[in-house]
C-alpha cells in the first residue's frame, strides 16, 4: 500500500520525467541513431522504477535517494514518479537542484562537513536536518540557522567494516568514545536527534548492518541520551561480475531484525541507497579508437565515465555493437582498455573479456553504469558526453547488439 499511496500522490506522466531525452526502442538503433563522436549515456526507465519499488515495499522505514549516485534530473524524476520522496544532498549545489525540480521533496544534507554559506542556503531553502561528526561543525549548524530548534541533527559514527568493496571509513565520523558528548549537545538543541553511519560502498555483507547497530547500541548504553532515529546509511549492493551479493530483501531484513534485537524497533528509521536504486538503470556505449594488441583505446575512461572502472579495478557487464554489423567472434581475449586524454593514468587494467575481433569502430556497451557514471565524469582535454537517451522498456531483446558473457581467463593459443 505504500508504494501505491506514493504513486497516487506524484501521478506524473513518463513524458514529463524524461523530456527532452531522445527514445530509442534498443541500444543498438541509439548507437546508429545518434552517431555521436562521443560516448553515449543509456537509461532504462523501467529499471529506475523497479529498484524505487523494491525499496518502498522492502525497507520499512524512509529511503533517501542518495543524490550523488547520479544527479541527473530525468533520475530524479523518475524517482519521484516511482514514489521517492526523501533525498540526501551533499552539496549546496544539490541542495538547490533538488529543491528547484522537486518543490515537495524532504531533503536531508547528510555531508558531515558544510560550509557555514551551504547551511544557511539549506536552511533558508527549508532543510531540517543535517549530519554532523564533530563539535565544530555543530556550533556552526546552530550559527548558522539562527540557533533553530525545529531541526534534526544525525551523528555521523565510524563503525569501520572489512565487507565492502569500497571503504568509506577513513575520512568521516565520530568515534564511539566521542559520541555521548555530541549527542548530549544535539540533545539541547534539536527538535530530534538520531545517528547515521556508513559500513562501505557495495557491501557484500547483511551483517555487517547488525554489527554497526550492535556498536550504536552498546554505546548508549549508559550513555544517558536517547536517539529518536536511526540511519542506517547506504552501502546497499548490485551483481557486478566477481561481485554477487544476497538479494536485497536479506539486507532488510538483516536490518529489521537487529533493530528489533537492539531496542530501536519504535525509532524511525532511514536508509540512503544510491547505487542500488540506479545503477542497473543506466549504461555508457564507448567507441573503440583503436587496437594496439591487447590495448584498446576508447572514447571515454578514468575522466569520465569509466572511472571506476580504473580506480577501483572494478569489472562491469558488457556488450558488443560492432561498426561494420559482423556477428563477434565467440573467441574472448582480455583486453585493458586507454582512455581518450593525454594523461597516462587514464587507463583500465581489467583484463575486459571481449570477442577476440574487436576492432576499431566497434561499440563496447559498460552495463550498471547508472550509479557514478555520468555524476563521474570531467570535462579534462574536452573529453565528455552529455548525450544521454532512453531505451523504451519494452526493449527487451536488443537486435545487434552481443552480450559478452563473463570468462575466467584470456584465451591464449
């Protein structure tokens, strides 16, 4: 029921989310279509949706759509039409994009360290509640909203995880030994008071949820402060190769039960998937420059969308649309792939399993790409892609374009 009352309340047409964007009824009739010298930006709508749904239905709290996934507005509407109404900003700049594009929506600026102009910009702008991880930056939120007291403050702990591909843990939060002390201040305050935390990008693991609420709850204990909310941060993972996590449902209810067991079954409760909710809906079409061996040189790399591709070492699904409409070889080589800038770092080890004929001209399709792909990229040496289109739904089988399936080695002869 509450996926349809979300629905109910934004009825949005699909024209007024994605207008503007050019549709295209499969990946290869976009390729063709938009000939561009550029990489290409894919978003599947439907796809968009289907993540919203799951966490509406599955997470029994709020779900803040993490911005900086990918802040793109035809995202952000399509979130909205899904049901989403809770966003988390990082920035001034997302504050405003947000606001200005989704008047009704709540945000949550949950960066733990803003600038005095971002806080009163937020505020101004209707924000009530902000992250914070230290003494400092909670003088300046009550400076700089006037000493508010309609607002709600999160604690930002560490809480430290070895489960995640990505560690976040090193750069925010207050220690546990710290937290009694902060939280006290934020009690005086705020109208509610809560902690965040973050067990790490792409977490393989539901427990590690556990865990963190398992050291929030023996930090209270004694503490003599009472939280009114919970969040449980982002962290929540989609399949990549090499990478297959439970399904999403074992991460809800890994969380719903350690609430449970903790005592924090009557707070209210939030969560911040970024990657989860659009990773697989989107995915960028890079064209082949040219083959060196088994160097390929593309349109696009570490400054663009492809960064995580190189930075992490991290391995995506992949297509193969090739120039001339040959069928690929089955034969697979694992290539590593050059960016187009001058920079030498732009670059990605892999080894990317693609048919052995890859040749130039050809398009490589780098599926699950919605999530920090277009949000990624620079304009360095003006190697960039605004062009972003959208495959119809119903695009199920896409004619031209081969699936690269997933090989543990490189052919040799």
């Amino acid at each position: 029921m509450k996926v349809l009352e979300a629905l109910r309340e934004g009825e949005f047409t699909r024209s007024w989310a994605l207008d503007g964007l050019e549709f295209y009824n499969c990946t290869a009739s976009a390729i063709e279509g938009e000939d561009c010298n550029d990489a290409v930006h894919l978003l599947y709508p439907d796809k968009v949706e289907e993540a919203a749904h799951e966490f509406l239905a599955g997470f029994r709290g709020a779900s803040l759509y993490a911005v900086k996934a990918n802040p793109h507005p035809a995202i952000l509407k399509l979130l909205w039409r899904a049901g989403v109404r809770h966003f988390d900003v990082a920035s001034l700049r997302e504050v405003e994009l947000v606001s200005d594009l989704l008047p009704g929506a709540q945000l949550y600026f949950m960066h733990p360290v803003k600038s005095r102009q971002a806080i009163r910009f937020a505020y101004a702008r209707g924000v009530r509640a902000f992250a914070y991880d230290s003494m400092d930056e909670l003088n300046k939120i009550a400076e700089e909203t006037g000493g508010a007291s309609d607002i709600s403050l999160f604690l930002r702990l560490q809480v430290g995880s070895k489960d995640a591909a990505y560690a976040l843990g090193g750069k925010f939060g207050a220690t546990l030994m710290e937290a009694p002390l902060l939280l006290g201040r934020a009690r005086r305050m705020a109208q509610k008071i809560g902690v965040c935390f973050h067990v790490g990008s792409q977490c393989m693991r539901p427990s590690a949820y556990r865990e963190a609420l398992g050291k929030v709850s023996a930090m209270l204990q004694g503490c003599g402060v009472s939280l009114d909310i919970i969040d449980v941060g982002g962290g929540f993972p989609i399949p990549y190769p090499g990478m297959e996590p439970p399904a999403m449902q074992a991460y809800f209810d890994e969380i719903h039960a350690a609430l449970d067991d903790e005592g924090f079954a009557d707070l209210e409760t939030l969560c911040e998937p970024g990657r989860a909710l659009v990773a697989k809906a989107g995915a960028v079409a890079v064209r082949v420059e040219m083959r060196r061996g088994k160097d390929l040189y593309l349109n696009d790399g570490t400054y663009g969308a492809l960064f995580d591709a190189g930075v992490p070492s991290w391995q995506f699904p992949m297509a193969l649309h090739t120039g001339d409409g040959r069928k690929p070889a089955l034969r697979q080589t694992g290539f590593r792939f050059f960016g187009p800038t001058c920079d030498s770092c732009d670059k990605m080890e892999g080894p990317f399993f693609l048919p052995d004929d890859v040749e130039e001209g050809d398009w490589i399709v780098v599926q699950h790409l919605g999530a920090y792909g277009f949000t990624m990229q620079t304009q360095f040496n003006g190697f960039y892609s605004e062009t972003m289109v959208v495959i119809e739904p119903e695009a199920t089988q896409v004619h031209g374009l081969f699936s690269v399936p997933r090989i543990e080695a490189v052919a040799e002869d």
